[in-house]
C-alpha cells in the first residue's frame, strides 16, 4: 500500500490521494458508494490544477457532460 498523501469528500465523492512507483505521479482514487475512478497525475498538475482536477470529478460523478 502506498503513502496517502491527502483524503477529502467532494459532494458526495471521497477522493483519495496517494504516492505511486513511479516518481513525481500521484495515484488520484474517487469512490462515490457506487462507482470507483482511478486516475493518474503529476505532482504539478496536482499542485496547480487542482481546481480543475475536482470540477471534472464532480462532473463525471454528476453524469454531466465535459462538452461545453
């Protein structure tokens, strides 16, 4: 098991942010009770779009398009 470098609710969704192997990527996990994402980010992607980063979990956990 890797190191858990953050864990926080959004809405209705955990996220969990973990260390991977490979150096400077991040292991992101969403869990909603129901489905499981995973997905992997770089150090700096997570540092600086982060905001980002959750607008797109909220959508997708919403059902909501990416589609502007």
């Amino acid at each position: 098991m890797y190191e858990v470098i953050e864990s926080y609710k959004l809405g209705g969704v955990e996220v969990t942010i973990t260390k991977t192997d490979k150096p400077n990527k991040l292991l992101v996990s969403c869990f909603n009770g129901e489905f499981k994402s995973e997905f992997t980010v770089s150090q700096y992607e997570f540092e600086n779009y982060r905001r980002l980063m959750n607008q797109r979990i909220t959508r997708a956990f919403s059902g909501e398009s990416e589609a502007d």
